[in-house]
C-alpha cells in the first residue's frame, strides 16, 4: 500500500478534471472504475477509483482518491494505491502501487499543490 496527502487551492471542477485526466493519461491500461461526488454543508467531496494493469507484478492495482473542497476553494487531496502484490502469500509489488501514487503527485504539484506530512 502506499499513500499520499497533499493540499492547495483552486477550483475544484478545473483541478478534477485535470487530476483524472492526467491520471487516465498515465498508461494505456488505466481507467476509471467508478466515481462519486457529494456536497455536505459547504463542502464538496470526490472519489475516484482507478485500476491499473502492471507488467512488472503481473497484477493489477487499485488508486482511490479523494478530494474534499470548502468555501474558501482550499483542496485536500488523498490518495491511496494498493493492491499491486503477486500473489497469495508474496505482497512484493515491484513499486505499482507507490508509481501509481506518484501519477497524483505528478498531476498535482504543477498545480500549486504541496504534499502534507505527518
């Protein structure tokens, strides 16, 4: 599994939308699987699963990201990769999921958007 957090401001139609395309962008063998949206209170929220086929590992991974949007169009972005393991027993992945992790980071940082720690 690997994970990253990172937060900046914009707008959240035009930052999704270059997040999932650059995502979608990233390899022949990504695609979107599902998506979901809400509004709560002021906030707005969205999820993306994305599944990519990985040579290497011979396996598949999973990437879900989160984005959550307040008033003052401050973005948090979370992003999470797992599944990139062969096998039963061996959850080696030869680096999928942390390389499909780096796609957000790589999408993201041109953007303004700066990684939280911690």
């Amino acid at each position: 599994m690997a994970r990253l957090s990172m937060r900046g401001s914009g707008d959240l139609s035009k930052v999704e939308f270059q997040l999932t395309e650059y995502i979608q962008n990233s390899a022949i063998s990504c695609e979107l699987i599902d998506q979901v949206s809400h509004t709560v209170g002021t906030a707005e929220v969205r999820m993306y699963v994305f599944e990519k086929y990985y040579m290497r590992s011979s396996n598949r991974a999973s990437l879900t990201v989160m984005l959550l949007a307040d008033e003052n169009d401050e973005i948090f972005v979370d992003a999470v990769g797992a599944g990139g393991g062969q096998g039963a027993i061996f959850r080696f992945s030869w680096g999928a999921e942390e390389d499909f992790v780096g796609t957000v980071k790589n999408a993201l940082e041109p953007l303004g958007f700066r990684e939280i720690t911690g």
